[in-house]
C-alpha cells in the first residue's frame, strides 16, 4: 500500500512540474515571432498612455496617418526594469509630448511597434537596446 501511494505521489508530482516548466518556457517568446527584424518603421505621435510595468512596459501614441486620420499605435518595450538600467525615466516620456519612435514593425500589419529607439520633443533619444545599434 506504501509503494502504491510514494508511487502515485511522485508520479502527480512529476506531472505538477513538467506543467509549470512548460508554463514558464512559453511565457518567453522570441521578438522575431511577432516583428519584422528585417525592417524598420518610424512613427511620429503624441503620447497618450504610457504603461511602465513588466514584463513589458508600452507607451500607446496617437498619430496621423496618410489620409490625415488618427491612429493609436502600441509601441512595445523591454521591462521597466531594463529601461530604467538604460536611463529612461518615467517622467522623461510624459503624456502629451510628440516623440518620434523608429522600431520594428508588427508582422501581423497591426499598429504594433517593438520600440528601438525614442526621440524626445527636446532632441534627446532614449535608446531600448533590444538589438544591435540601439
């Protein structure tokens, strides 16, 4: 009866596991999934939201498209936490300001941006350093 119980015990807990390492491997994604690294976009806007958490902090501006239209575009950094290591600030990027954001562009077309590089209405430029030269 001991056997059967340490058995089935060891076995649930084995299960228990390999569930959450799975979790927690998925939770990771590779940027190359979700944006073009072999292109480059450059959005001009006025900052509307900006969300400074992890795993990833967002600023969400708002832009004119070609027809003269406004567009919100989600822009995606690294966590606070590496931004704040960088030099960035909160109170550097505050609502309101124009900056100008070069990236990656989103592969679904989606006005979704991995954000590289951000110029301040001031002329400074915070650098995310996801990639090489930024």
């Amino acid at each position: 009866m001991k056997l059967i119980f340490a058995k089935s015990f060891y076995t649930a807990l084995l299960a228990a596991s390999l569930l959450l390492l799975s979790q927690v491997a998925t939770a990771h994604h590779s940027k190359a999934l979700q944006f073009d690294m072999n292109s480059e976009i450059v959005v001009v806007g006025t900052i509307i939201e900006l969300e400074w958490r992890n795993p990833h902090a967002w600023l969400n501006i708002e832009a004119e498209n070609e027809h003269g239209e406004n567009e919100i575009w989600r822009i995606e950094f690294s966590s606070a936490n590496s931004l704040l290591r960088r030099g960035w600030r909160p109170a550097d990027i505050p609502i309101g300001a124009e900056i100008t954001v070069h990236g990656l562009p989103s592969r679904d077309g989606s006005r979704t941006v991995d954000g590289e590089q951000v110029t301040l209405p001031d002329g400074r430029s915070l650098m995310a350093g996801s990639r090489e030269g930024y």
